[in-house]
C-alpha cells in the first residue's frame, strides 16, 4: 500500500516549466531521498504533498485518496513538515508549541511536557528552553524546533526540507539517525547532506 | 456655559495666512524644496474645508435624519477609499468588505455613543450625527488603515511562516491568528499612546473646540472620554471586522495567500 503517490505531475509557475511528468510511489513507512540541483524543484514535490501549490496535471495521492480542496484539510493532518528556513514567528518557544496544539483538529492530541523537554536535551539546545523567545533564537535552533514540533504531532508522514543543512555534524548524524529509527513513519527527505545518503534510501534525482 | 470665543473676521483670517512667511522662509532659506508642496496643501485644506463649511451649514439648516444618515455613509465611503489607497491592496477585492466593516464598527460606535453616552431627544441631527460621525470615522481611519495593511503585507513577507501553520493542521483561521493579533496591536498601539498622554502632552481638538465654543471645560472633557471610549470601539470592531470579511475573499480552498491582492 502506498502512504504517497504523484501521478504525472506538471506543474509550471509563470511561464516557467518545474515539473514536467513527474511520477513517484512510497509505500507506508518508506523513506524517499530526492536530490538535484537547485532550482529542479525538489521544495516544490514537497509543497505539492502538502497542498500548498496545484498541479496543472496530474494526482497526489496520498494514503489512497486523491488530493482535493475538501479532503486536503484532513491530509494535512497526517503529515509534519519541516523546512529550511523556519518562520515561527514571536513569542515564546512553549507558547508556539501550545497554540499549535490547540488547533482544533489537534485536540485529541496530548500536549506533554516532559517529552518536549527530552527532545529539547536530545537535540542539544544548550541553554535554550521552552521559555525562550522564537525572535532570539537562532536559524539552526528555529530548526530544531520546528523538527521538536514536527515530532511531538506524531503524524505518520515527515516531509524533511534541507533540515539539517544549518546544524553540526554531531547533531546531523543524531536527527538524520533518529527520524530512520522510526519504522512506521513515512519520510520524504530533501538534502544534499551526506548523512542521509550513507543509509540505504530510496533515491529520486531531478534535472532540468 | 461659559460665552464662545470671538468669531474670526474673514481679514483676520487672511492675516493668520501671513504665518506661512516663516515656515516659506525658513523652507526658501535651507533650500527644503518643499514651498509648492507647502502652499498646495495649505489650499487645500482652505479649498475643502470653506466646501464642507457650506455643506455643514445646509445640513445644519435642513437637518433632516436621512440626510444626515446619507451623508454619514458618504463619510463611511470615503474612509473606505482612503483606506484602500494606502494599504497596497487591490480595491475590486477589498472595497465592499472594507465599507461593511467601518459601516457596522464605526456605525454601531457612533450610535452607541450618541443613543446610549450622550441620550438626547433626537439621535439623528446633524449636530450629533455628522459631526461625531466624521469625528470617529477620521480618527478611526489611521488606525484602521495600519491595521489592514500591517497584517496583509505581514501575511506576504511571512508566507512562509502561515503555510507552515497550515501544515501544522491550523485551519485559514487559525493559521491566520498570530497575524491578526500582530495587526491588531499595530493598530492599537499609536493609539494607546495616545490616550495614556492625553491631557498631559497636548488637549485634543474636540475639546478644544468645544471649549472654543462655549460649552464648558467639564462638559467638554467628558465628550472627550466618553469619543476616545467610541474611538477605540471602532477601531478594533473596524479592523476585526474587516479582516473577517476579507479573510476568506483572500485565500483559495486550499487556504493559500491569493497573489493578485496585491497591487
């Protein structure tokens, strides 16, 4: 069974061609690499997943229901996306974190401490804490918290942009190791990074 | 009531023009380049403000309740427009929902403060009616102009940060939250500023006026409380308002940002 499926996708943005028959198939709790120069559209087979931009042609699919205005809500809802340059906004860390769950269609979701805490320690946010504000933290530490967010939803899906790009090698070997251990999860990465590449993935290469 | 200030003789008037000298001077002195800019804008102000006295005078003379209502929606029209020219927003999209925004905010302000605060016999006259209804609806105006634009243009510098609440499960509501509280705060904060100074640093021009005009300091500083309360009522009614009229107008079925809003 296929968690995600593109069907000859097209897709151009102006007069710009980005995607043309574009086709790919990850089963449940696979794991997808795309790689290829910038500008191939590799952000863009992301946001396609996500709803946020339309194909010309073709289907999303995903968990067996192709993508449309009505169910794309609920689509959404099984997927956690992480990307390269965060914008959380202001505020405190928690209260973020918080407002996210209190989404109506988060509800049913328990909001624990304890594990936000552990993921802050895992991930080596030295001296950060839930209690810091978003606007003083930094590009890499943004990102730690939006993969600490993205792990706390629990969705079967992580669409993994470039995350690891602004982080150490220490704390790249520690994500890229903990997003693989988790067997169920369906992941589609986009990285140029080495770490993913020594694991046996899947691998999608786009040109242009 | 204590007797009104002196009626200015259309000579005297004129001689108030010979201030210009010294801003004129000053501008031709330092080289400002700004004298024609200066003297358009002073006639302006002279130009509109003689039309408007004529206006008022016939509507004081007729003072019949719906064209005072006719004329507090022709207001309402313009505010609209002013808006609509400062906030970089695309007028087809936005003109409607922006008009039925100040129409029931700033509407409903000015009736409660005329019906309810001030509770005279009639509530439709042009003393009350036209004359509070432009004074809410100019003072609401900055505001509300800050307000629309701070959290559309947040909302196309951030894209990013509102698709992401969106992939967090937010729905377009949601997900537009964090920015409409920003705006909201934009839009307030002048004005808290404003009113926590009010008295100390300088007298507003209502009550200026009314003082001017006869009515006593007392009765004038509690039209003053009771306008800046009706102010601030309109203000966040307007904005709140607006931004859930345009709310879905601005987005796909998908809750994307719609570019073409934009100018």
């Amino acid at each position: 069974m296929s968690m995600i499926e593109l069907q000859n996708i097209d897709l151009s943005v102006g007069q710009r061609q980005i995607l043309k028959d574009v086709s790919l198939q990850i089963a449940k709790g696979g794991r997808l690499l795309i790689r290829g120069d910038s500008g191939t559209g590799k952000s863009t087979i992301l946001r396609l997943i996500l709803g946020l931009v339309q194909p010309d042609n073709g289907r999303v699919i995903i968990d067996e229901e192709v993508q449309n205005k009505h169910n794309i809500w609920s689509q959404r809802l099984k997927m956690a996306y992480v990307s390269q340059d965060m914008q959380l906004g202001r505020g405190k860390t928690e209260s973020f974190i918080k407002e996210v769950f209190s989404y109506r269609n988060n509800r049913h979701l328990v909001y624990d401490r304890k594990e936000l805490a552990k993921y802050f320690d895992l991930f080596g946010m030295n001296g950060v804490g839930p209690e810091h504000r978003l606007e003083d933290l930094s590009g890499g530490e943004l990102q730690r918290v939006a993969i600490i967010t993205a792990l706390l939803l629990k969705r079967p899906i992580y669409l993994l942009d470039e995350i690891t790009s602004a982080l150490d090698a220490n704390l790249k070997a520690k994500i890229t190791g903990h997003f693989l251990s988790m067997k169920n999860a369906t992941l589609v990465i986009v990285s140029h990074d080495q770490h993913w590449y020594e694991h046996d993935i899947q691998t999608l290469t786009l040109d242009s | 009531m204590t007797e009104a200030a002196p009626d200015i003789t259309l000579i005297r008037l004129l001689l108030g023009f010979a201030l210009l000298i010294i801003p004129a001077g000053l501008s031709w002195w330092v080289r400002l380049g700004i004298i024609r800019k200066m003297f358009v804008s002073t006639g302006r102000m002279t130009a509109q403000l003689f039309l408007v006295s004529i206006l008022l005078i016939y509507l004081f003379d007729i003072d019949n309740p719906y064209i005072n209502t006719a004329w507090v929606i022709i207001m309402i029209i313009f505010a609209a427009g002013a808006s609509m020219m400062s906030s970089g927003l695309r007028f087809r999209h936005f003109f409607i929902p922006i008009f039925a925004s100040y129409f029931l905010g700033a509407g409903f302000s000015l009736l409660y403060f005329i019906g309810i605060v001030v509770n005279p016999e009639r509530l439709f006259t042009a003393q009350l009616l036209v004359v509070l209804g432009g004074m809410l609806l100019g003072n609401s105006l900055n505001s509300v102009i800050i307000g629309i634009s701070h959290f559309y243009q947040a909302l196309k510098k951030e894209k990013k940060r509102y698709h992401y609440l969106l992939s967090l499960g937010a729905s377009i509501r949601e997900a537009q939250m964090p920015f409409f509280r920003e705006a909201v705060i934009a839009a307030m904060r002048p004005f808290l500023a404003n009113m926590a100074t009010m008295g100390v640093v300088f007298l507003p021009g209502m009550m200026t006026g009314q003082i001017l005009g006869g009515a006593s300091p007392d009765t004038a500083i509690k039209y003053q409380i009771a306008i800046m309360l009706a102010i601030f009522t309109s203000v966040t009614l307007s904005i709140s308002l607006s931004l859930f009229f345009t709310a879905r107008k601005g987005f796909d079925e998908y809750g994307v940002l719609k570019e073409e809003l934009f100018k």
